[in-house]
C-alpha cells in the first residue's frame, strides 16, 4: 500500500507492528471503486475488519477529501456494545499516533456519566465518533451536539447483522433521521461476519443502490464455526450446574490455559465468578458483565487481553466481535438466546488461525438446543464419564465457596434465572409451566448453591415476571433484600412468609448443601477488535 496510504498511517502499522495485510484488508483496499464508496463486507471473525474500515476512511480524512471543517465529526462508527467501540476507539487512536496533531477520538457509549460525557465531546474538536446507538441517539437529542454531527462524511455499522436485525434496526432508523440525510452525499460501510438474507433486504436504509459488496468467505468454505470442534455435555440435574462446571475445567485446564464461560444472566456470570474465585480453579478468575460499571468493564477487558491465562466468567457484552488473544477455550453454562448467538460465541476462539474448542452444558430439558440447530457439529463431549465422576469429588469444595457467597448475590442469581426463563417464551420448549419453573428454580438455590431455602424475592418483581399467584416463592419481608449478608448457618429457619413447595421442590435432607451428582436424577424435565484479527503481525 506505499504510495497508496496516507504515509502516517503506514508509519502507524510499522510501530503496531503489523506487516501483512489480512484478506479482507486487502480486498477492501483493492475493490473499492473508491474509498469513499458504499460498501457490505462479509469477513471471518478474527480476520482484521475493524483496521478493514477504519484504513480507507482515515486516510480519505487525512488527504482533505470533502473534510468536514474541524471540530466536527468526520466518520460515524456505530456498534453493538461499548467493549467493541473501546476496541476500535483503541484502533484509532494506535493509527492516528504518527500524526503530528493525533485526529481526536469520542467514545459515547452507555455506563458513563452522561453530563461529564457530553461536556468532553462538547468541549473537544472530534472528527471520529464511535458509539453504541442508546447513547448516540441520546447525543443527537441535544442541538449543539446535533450541529457537531451535520457534516458526517462516513458513517460505518459495525457487526451489522446485529445492529440491522429488530433490536436495533429502529434505534439506527431513528439516528439516521437525526443526522444529515444520505442525500447530502455521506458514504455508508457496512461490516459484518455473518450477513443472513434479513440484513440484505434491510441495508438500504444505510447503502445506496449500486453498493459494493465484498466477501471473504468463498462459497464451499467451512465457516470457522464449524470448524472449531464443539461438544456438549448433558448436566444430570439443575443442581448438579456448579459442579459439572468444575469437574469440566478441572480436565479441560490440562490442555486449556486462557478460557471464557458463557452464563446466561449478568448475574448468573457474577454468582459463577464468585464462586470459582475461592479456590475451585487454580486460573486467576475474571468477570465481566452488564451489572459492572464501565470503569471495571474497561479494565476486565484490557487485563484480560493482556493475560497467557485465566478464565473469564462472561455475558453477551463480550459475545460477538470482541478480540482476546489465543483464548482456546469457550464454555457455554445453559441456553444461548439462539444459534447464531451460540455461533458468536463460539467465535470468541480459534481466532486469527489459532485452535480452540468450545463446549456448551445444558439440562435434559434444555437438550432441545440441540434438535433445533442440528445444523451445528456439535458432539457429545469425549469424557462425559469422566466429567460426571467427578462431580462428586468437586462437591465439597463447591459448597464451601457458596457458603463464602454473601445472599445477595445468590438471591439475584436465582432471580435472575427464573426472570430469563419466564421473559424468554422459552418456557414450553423446556416443557415447564410456571410452578415448574419456580420448582426447578429452588432446586437450583438449595441443591445447587447452598441455600437453606428458596431467596426471598419480592412480590412486585414476581407480578412483573409474569408470575403472581404461582406456588414455590418465598416471600420477602422486611429487610430482607436489603444488603450482600454473608449467608446464614444452613438448616436454619427464616422468618419469611413461606409458599414453597416441600418434597418436589428439592428441599428434604439435603439442605443447605451443594448437590452431588445423583446417579442419572434428572431435574430438567416438567414440575445478554484492536487490531480485530489477523495473526499479530497482520494489519
């Protein structure tokens, strides 16, 4: 590209150490009829597509073609997540470094104070913006900070499979209304791993007819999904979930060093971490989801990147387009929202050529996963025996770090796991009605973590769950939800106001007490970029 590149950001990939141009770098730079054409570009994940947009719109900026006048924004980036917009605001900010006057880059996204947020990008003279869309649509809800927008000459969507699909197609409708219209002539980039039928029939709203469309993927190329090896491990019972966890990574961690689990809430995540931080792994143990504040999100996701090895216990705010290097390892705890969340996830390893594997756990009931994307190379794990013998031996030592876990935490997991169930509409596929789930529930608190009986909840949080008048809660009183109490002595009786079900709901002799694993009992039946790949010396 000498000669072709602007020659500062050429002097930029020098010191970022970056020699080669990845394929789909190379066929942006080479296709494009112009760099300021519209374009879709379909890549592998972990395969450069941040460095991919970021390149051409840069150097159009620094050669003056149609700059807007300084101070205001030049190039729009609009991502799903506030990880991913650190991760490519990094990638500008390592590209623009060689510049006499680096070109200054804004970050809006949610987790921050919005007033000290507002004041900077005010304040400051921004040519790049790189946001997610509640805090962009948030900005351009203010005049002045409209104003700063007026001049957009590229606006870029980031994984733009999920930033077209229904949970954000209507918040970037909405923002295209605010800023200027594509009639003033702004050029639109749109970039994405997977690009199904229902983005092509949508990306109108950001490329004009005649766009470019460039794919990496060849047509009888085997995805990088498919060929990760993938297994799946059935967990005997709900309250067998912690120590199947732990006799997995106790055999995995002999050939897994850097690993990310996969849990289904935020708090689910918390209470994993929680857990595995006392001692059940002999990895450092990371956290990471939307009930941290963004100061410990940004600070989870850089020791992470930096890390040879750990296990990082996450959500889906990591779940797509996120780069941590040579993690060769991702476990999913429980059900994925569907398979191309699963896929994404997945996606996390075997990036940039590297290996990895992934491993998914889920119930008996929750096995319909497996039916329904039987499209997926998905296999029995290769030492389910072994994993299931062990669950014993990790039982003891899973029930001394619940017993360490304060009630509040325990009391948001369990409520978050019905919440994820009954907000899902995934109750029939699991084949549970609402006792059921509640049922299933409790069986998780007491067997599972510990619990002398079922978390209080309160009633208001169980009418807007959609559950009222449904058996098994136990109900909250007074202060009882008030605080992270390390837990009561196990056995000991609450002064609640009680409705749980007795022998059904996995009470009997066995509470307070992590479950050990019950010989085939089933409880699963009836009652949430840096260099965006490339190997690391690749642009």
């Amino acid at each position: 590209m000498a000669g072709k590149l602007d020659s500062k950001l050429l002097q930029a990939l020098k010191v970022m150490e970056f020699e080669y141009m990845t394929p789909v770098q190379h066929r942006v730079l080479t296709e494009l009829p112009s760099w300021r054409s519209d374009c879709l570009v379909q890549a592998k994940t972990g395969t450069g597509k941040t460095l991919a947009f970021l390149l051409p719109t840069l150097h159009c900026l620094l050669q003056g073609h149609s700059a807007p006048p300084r101070g205001q924004v030049a190039i729009l980036i609009i991502t799903p997540t506030r990880e991913l917009a650190q991760q490519i605001a990094k990638s500008c900010d390592q590209l623009t470094s060689q510049l006499a006057r680096p070109l200054e880059c804004h970050i809006a996204v949610g987790g921050t104070a919005r007033a000290s947020a507002l004041a900077r990008f005010m304040k400051g003279a921004p040519s790049i913006l790189v946001a997610t869309p509640g805090r962009l649509k948030d900005y351009l809800s203010e005049p002045s900070t409209a104003e700063k927008l007026s001049n957009i000459q590229t606006l870029i969507l980031d994984e733009a499979d999920t930033m077209l699909e229904s949970g954000f197609l209507a918040d970037v409708k909405r923002i295209l209304q605010l800023i200027p219209p594509k009639s003033t002539g702004w050029q639109g980039m749109c970039f994405s791993a997977t690009v199904p039928p229902k983005v092509k029939d949508v990306v109108s709203v950001v490329l004009k007819p005649g766009y470019t469309s460039i794919s990496t993927i060849e047509k009888n190329e085997t995805p990088t999904h498919e060929r990760v090896p993938q297994y799946h491990v059935l967990i005997p019972s709900v309250a067998d979930t912690f120590t199947t966890l732990a006799s997995l990574l106790n055999l995995e961690i002999k050939n897994s060093s850097k690993i990310i689990v996969f849990g289904v809430t935020a708090n689910m995540v918390a209470l994993f971490a929680a857990a595995f931080s006392q001692g059940l792994t002999p990895l450092k143990v990371f956290e990471i989801h939307s009930r941290l504040s963004q100061s410990a999100r940004t600070k989870t996701t850089a020791l992470f990147k930096e890390a040879a090895t750990g296990i990082m216990f996450a959500s889906d705010v990591i779940g797509r387009g996120m780069d941590f290097p040579n993690v060769d390892l991702v476990i999913q705890v429980g059900l994925p929202s569907n398979g191309e969340q699963y896929v994404h996830r997945v996606g996390r390893t075997a990036r940039a050529g590297n290996d990895g594997r992934a491993i998914i756990l889920l119930t008996e009931a929750e096995s319909f996963f497996m039916k329904v994307n039987r499209h997926l190379p998905i296999q029995p794990h290769p030492q389910t025996d072994a994993i299931n013998a062990g669950t014993s031996s990790c039982a003891d030592a899973v029930t001394k770090a619940m017993y360490s876990i304060g009630e509040e935490t325990k009391q948001r997991a369990y409520s978050s796991y019905i919440g994820f169930f009954a907000g899902s509409g995934l109750l029939k596929q699991v084949r549970l009605d609402k006792p059921g789930l509640v049922q299933l529930a409790n069986e998780l608190a007491i067997q599972g973590m510990g619990c002398p009986e079922p978390p209080p909840m309160d009633k208001k949080v169980v009418g807007k769950m959609g559950l009222k008048g449904v058996p098994g809660f136990n109900y909250a009183t007074g202060n009882d939800l008030n605080g992270d109490r390390p837990a009561r002595p196990r056995g000991r009786p609450g002064n609640k106001t009680r409705d749980v079900l007795s022998p059904g709901a996995g009470q009997g002799d066995r509470r307070g007490s992590v479950s050990k694993n019950r010989g085939g009992r089933r409880g699963g039946g009836r009652g949430g970029r840096g260099g965006r790949g490339g190997k690391p010396r690749a642009a």
